[in-house]
C-alpha cells in the first residue's frame, strides 16, 4: 500500500469526522429548543468523565478533554444563537434541502428519517419549520405526505416549486463501462427510466436518493452508481458522470412549507382539505362556488380518507384577508361535511 | 447496385435528409470543426468558440481516440465527453465525436449528436450493429482500404438495423504515395450520389495530412458535389496531442472558410 491510497483513507476518515461533528451541532442546536439557558455545567461534566474513560490506546486523556472542551464551546456558541430550524425528509443533500434553501437559506435545515418525524417535530416544537414534497410532474402527488396533511393541525406558511435535476454520481475515477446497478429513491428511479434501459443498468430502489449518495461514498461499493442532485455530489464527494438525465425536462417537485404559527399578513394563495356528503353533484356544488366568484382554482386532488370517503384537496389564488374569499369560504363550509383551512401563503417559482 | 445495398440505393429513395438542431445534411452544406482531440476543457472551448465564429456548423472532438500505437495518447473518455457538452452548451454547435467501443455506444449517445465510426472501424460489424440501433446520425468513414461497395455495405448494416440516419464521408485510402498521408479519392463523392440517397461529406484533413492541400482539397470536394467537409482546427497546434501537422489554427481556419463559403454559394446557383 502507497502513501497516495493511506492519505486516500485519511482524507475519507477527514470527512466523516466533519459530518459526525456536524451532526453533533445540528443536534445540539435541537436540545436548544428544550433547555432554559445554554450553559449546563454538570451536563459538561458528565460528558468529560465519560470521554476520560472512553480514551483508546494512542489518544491521551488530555488531549480528548481539551478536544471535547473546544467542541462544546462550539456547541454553546451555536445555541446562543437560537436559530431557527427547518426539518425535511431524507439525508443532507436530499432535494428537500436544496428547497428548504431556496426558501430561506437562514434557516438550519436538519434531517429527519419519515414526514411524520417532519410533522410530529413542527408539531411538538422541536422544529419551527418542516418542508414537504406535495408532488411532482413526472411521479405524480406524495401519497404519504398529503395523507398527514389530513390529519396535521399545522398550517402552510409557504410553498416553493424546484426544479429536479437528477444526476448520475459515481465515486470518482469509476469507469462508466464498470457501472451495472444503480441505487435511488423509487420516484428518481421511475423519473429517469427510460436513461437507465438505455444504457442497461439496474434500478435498485433506496430510503433517499441522498441517502444512496452517502452510502456509495461511505461504503464504496463496486459497479454502484446512484442518482441524486449536484449538492449530493459535493456533499459527498462523488463525481457526475451525466447531469440532468431525467427522462423529462420539466420535472418539478412543489414542497409546502410547515409551521405551528399561521403567517398574520396572509398571502397569494390558500390550501383547503375538505369532505362532501355522499350525494349526487356535491362536489360540483363546491366548484361552482369558486367558479361563480370566478376565484382560479391551482389544484384538485382527491385521496380516500376511508373506504369509500374521499378527502377533496384544494388549492386556489387568493388571500384569506380578502372578503370574498371571506365569504367564498363560509359558502364552501356549508355545502361540505368537514372543511380544513391550510394556510394562506405565498408561494416562489425556482427557473 | 445489387441486392445487398437494397436500402442506401438511389433507387429505394430520393435523397435522405437528416436534421440536427436546425441543420439539413443533405440539403446545406455544413462544416464539421473541432480538434482532433478533446485534450482538455479550455482547449475544446476556445476551439468551438472560433470555429463557431468563423461559421462552421458542427463540432468536432475526440474523447475515445483509435490510435495506431498503444502508447499514444487514448483520449479522455467519459471526462472529454463532459468537456464537448460544456462546449455546446457555450457555442449551441451540435457534436460529433467518435464511437470506437460498442460498450460505449449508448454513453456516447447521451451527450453527442452525431457518433462517428472512424476508418479503422468501418468494418468492426458488431460497432456498426450497435450504432444501428439508436436514435443517433451516424458519421460513417470509409476505411483506408476500401472499396466502395465495401463501405456502403457498412451503411446497409446500419440501416438494416433501424437508423436510417448514415451521414458517408471520404478521408482518403492508402495508394503507394507517400508525400501525402492518404490519397483523398474525390470521385467518391459523385460515386455515392450516383449509388445511394445518403448525403457524403469529404474530410481533407485526414484524406492530405498536410495544412497546405487542405484548402484546395476542400474547394475541390465542394466541387464534387461534397455535402460539406469535416476539418480539425485546434487553438494552438503546436502543442496538441495528436495530429499536429494538419490542425489550422483559428486564423488559418477562418481564411479557409471564407473561400470555402464562397465557392458553396456558387455552387448553389450551379
């Protein structure tokens, strides 16, 4: 073995030290949220104790306690600033994050492993914000998703359409002749079929196309390519063997962003949920209303709340300020058996 | 022509014209420029810029390079394939570049517009198979030992295989001259049009491989009836990989296709 392939495994133990650190302060950001002031003496005791007796062979006690000392500050200096959290769903990297970014790029976005631990940490205050794939033009609407924003008591306070452009990543210096399987999400597998029986490579589906990034580059597997964005190729190190290899150009996803707190001024656009009884032209009855008021509906889309029970999810132009669209709603309330508002709320156009 | 070439001859069309961004082959004369090969991303880009710029059509470059030695320089591969997209995303010029691998047809596809198979590979059957089957144009040389039937029974493969997309071009054939590196055999190109509905291009850079026959050469095969020319031009070729001697530079590129320019006009009113 040459110095050249040691220094390789070094600069890669490199970067996990710098994304388990940076774990670490994403999670120290969240206790922030549960804690009344920042400084916890005993809590930093009881984490030096721990490390003086965790210290291996070639690592001194001193130098683990001065490390750990330095991390901590860290920590304290990042909590004292009391920012402000957008949770998504997948690893770092994911396409959530890069919307959650071009929303507001101020706010600390942290992984979640589900959209219900995104929803169930907006709802419980861990997070302020959670953003959510609503749906897409090639893969069709989030299934899941939607089914929480049935059940959810938080109200959207923004709304942003991304463009999707998938890559294909491999771990630098891979041969494209080499490649054989490629790993992803089941949406960016569906959305770039027709580029894979092109070129003969086998779909594997994965929890995250962010996630497939990181396991590519954590575990090297041999003949593995996977398909995620060019901020999962950073992230993780890997090199684009073909950018924007989407079967369809217009590939859009629209992400809703969720809070706790509904925005005061209003905004461009509402979201309602709402249920009709199960009669002959109920649902043309609510129709009509928005057509008589000649309000623009921007979506409609059904999904079973039961068997045989369909919840009606609708978006239009307008804002809850206006008092017609007031009076549009209270109309609406009276020819539906269970009327939810969203939120009203702007929503951004990513070319 | 026989039973064999029963799908590029004259007879089973009028005249096959293929169209890439808003070009005719067939219908326009084009020019095909770039260097021999993709050897880096400034290289590439500054050539496409100044082949762009004194009017040529298409993009040239080499990412997989068939060279005679192994020790050679082999081209860039995937890497020289990224470059040339760069390029056209700069330039808008469509690309052409060599396919020399049939593992490689379907990566090449992704990013070129045009898959060449090169003299050496004119009769690599399995290669012609494989380009016979995608969607993609299809530049077929004529192999430095062949005849014309040989080569277009090449082309039948390809057609036979679904792609009816064959662009033929003549790059000269070994004769017992040595003062230029091929003999460019310009009766080919009357040849074809008499044989065949597929349009034919000549390459002089190849079919001389000297700076100094490639303007003459090239009014010559325009004069023949040539659909357009395939000509190298690198940004410095003095320092470039491959074929040094018979890459214009810029300057030398663009007086060049103003007298090429010139004599297509006339030709049209011919």
């Amino acid at each position: 073995m040459g110095l050249k392939s040691i220094r390789d495994k070094i600069d890669a133990i490199d970067s996990k030290i710098l994304k388990l650190l940076n774990a670490r302060m994403e999670q120290a950001i969240i206790a922030r949220k549960y804690k009344d002031q920042v400084m916890d003496s005993n809590r930093e005791k009881e984490i030096l104790e721990r490390i003086e007796s965790d210290t291996g062979e070639l690592i001194s006690p001193a130098f683990c306690q001065k490390l750990f000392k330095d991390i901590m500050s860290e920590s304290r200096k990042l909590q004292e600033k009391n920012y402000d959290i957008i949770a998504f769903q997948g690893e770092h990297g994911a396409y959530s994050e890069m919307a959650a970014k071009a929303w507001n790029k101020e706010l600390i976005s942290i992984p979640c492993s589900s959209f219900a631990d995104v929803f169930n940490g907006v709802e419980n205050g861990r997070f302020e914000y959670g953003i959510v794939p609503v749906d897409n033009t090639l893969g069709g609407i989030v299934g899941e998703v939607n089914n929480n924003l049935m059940h959810t008591h938080l109200h959207i306070v923004g709304a942003i359409e991304n463009p999707v452009e998938h890559c294909l990543l491999t771990l630098p210096g891979t041969n494209h002749r080499d490649i054989k399987k490629v790993y992803s999400h089941s949406q960016a597998l569906s959305q770039c079929k027709n580029f894979l029986e092109r070129n003969d490579l086998e779909p594997v589906p994965y929890y995250d196309t962010a996630g497939a990034a990181k396991m590519l580059s954590e575990e090297r597997p041999e003949g593995v390519a996977v398909i995620a964005s060019k901020f999962a190729a950073v992230l993780y190190n890997l090199e684009i063997i073909k950018s924007n290899i989407e079967d369809s150009r217009a590939n859009k996803t629209r992400f809703v962003v969720l809070s706790k707190n509904k925005i005061e001024k209003g905004g461009e656009k509402c979201s309602i949920i709402f249920t009709t009884e199960h009669k002959a032209g109920t649902l043309f009855k609510v129709l009509e209303i928005f057509a008589k008021a000649n309000i623009n509906l921007t979506r409609i889309e059904s999904m079973p709340k039961q068997l045989l029970n369909y919840a009606f999810f609708l978006d239009f132009l307008g804002s809850d300020k206006d008092e017609k669209i007031q009076k549009v709603l209270k109309e609406v309330e009276e020819h539906t058996t269970d009327l939810k508002f969203l939120g009203c709320y702007n929503e951004r156009k990513v070319a | 022509m026989s039973k064999d070439l029963r799908l590029i001859s004259k007879e089973k069309e009028k005249k096959t014209i293929i169209k890439i961004a808003d070009l005719k082959i067939g219908e326009d004369f084009i020019v095909i420029a770039g260097p021999c090969a993709v050897e880096n991303e400034r290289q590439t880009i500054e050539t496409a810029i100044a082949v762009k710029e004194a009017g040529a059509n298409m993009l040239r470059g080499g990412a997989f390079k068939p060279r005679t030695s192994p020790y050679a320089f082999q081209g860039l591969g995937l890497k020289g394939l990224k470059i040339l997209e760069k390029a056209k995303q700069e330039t808008g010029l469509p690309i052409v570049t060599e396919v020399i691998d049939s593992r490689d047809v379907s990566w090449i596809s992704e990013y070129a517009d045009v898959l060449q198979i090169g003299a050496r590979n004119m009769q690599n059957f399995s290669l012609l198979k494989e380009v016979g089957k995608t969607d993609k144009p299809v530049l077929l040389k004529r192999g430095m030992y062949s005849t014309l039937k040989e080569w277009l029974s090449c082309a039948e493969y390809i057609l036979s295989e679904g792609n009816p997309n064959v662009i033929l071009c003549e790059r000269g054939i070994r004769t017992f001259e040595t003062y230029t590196r091929n003999t460019l055999d310009l009766s080919m190109v009357p040849a074809v049009k008499e044989c065949t509905h597929l349009p034919v291009l000549v390459d002089p850079s190849h079919g001389t491989g000297k700076k100094s026959l490639i303007g003459p050469m090239s009014l010559a095969a325009i004069a023949a009836g040539s659909d357009g020319l395939i000509v190298e031009v690198h940004n410095n070729p003095e320092v470039a990989l491959s074929d040094k001697e018979q890459q214009f530079n810029p300057a030398e590129f663009k007086a060049y296709m103003e007298k090429v320019l010139k004599l297509s006009e006339i030709m049209k009113q011919l």
